[in-house]
C-alpha cells in the first residue's frame, strides 16, 4: 500500500482554509446584524449592514450547497 501523503496534505490544507473561511464569513453576518441593532438602538437606520449580513449569510449557503453538490457528484 502506497499512501500519497501530498494528497493528505493538499485535502487538508483547503479544508482548513475553506473552514475558516465560512467560520470568518458567518461571523461578518452575525456582526452585521449586531450592527443593525445597535443602529434601530440609536435610532438610525440599518439598511447597509442588513444588506451586508445577509450576503454573507447567502455566501455560507452557497458555498454549503456547493460542497454537498461535490460530495454527491462523486457518489
């Protein structure tokens, strides 16, 4: 049994990567919808950083989809 510890390597690297890339997006949509109850606090208005939390939501879900899509493809 030979193993290709390069491909360990390489599947590890961008899984780690593309971890902490939706953890670092998901926390910008919480932190935008923070931003949007500290602004209707102050009586401003919010609509740029609901705008903002919803397409990083939108980006968590599509680059969700987009892994099960791979997972699936590959069955």
């Amino acid at each position: 049994m030979n193993i290709d510890w390069a491909a360990i390597g390489s599947v590890f690297g961008v899984s780690l990567v593309a971890t902490v890339g939706l953890v670092a997006l998901f926390t910008l949509g919480i932190k935008g919808l923070s931003a949007r109850e500290r602004a209707t606090a102050q009586g401003n208005s919010a609509a740029l950083a609901v705008t903002a939390a919803y397409l990083c939501f939108a980006g968590c879900t599509a680059a969700v989809a987009w892994g099960i899509h791979l997972i699936v493809a590959k069955a």
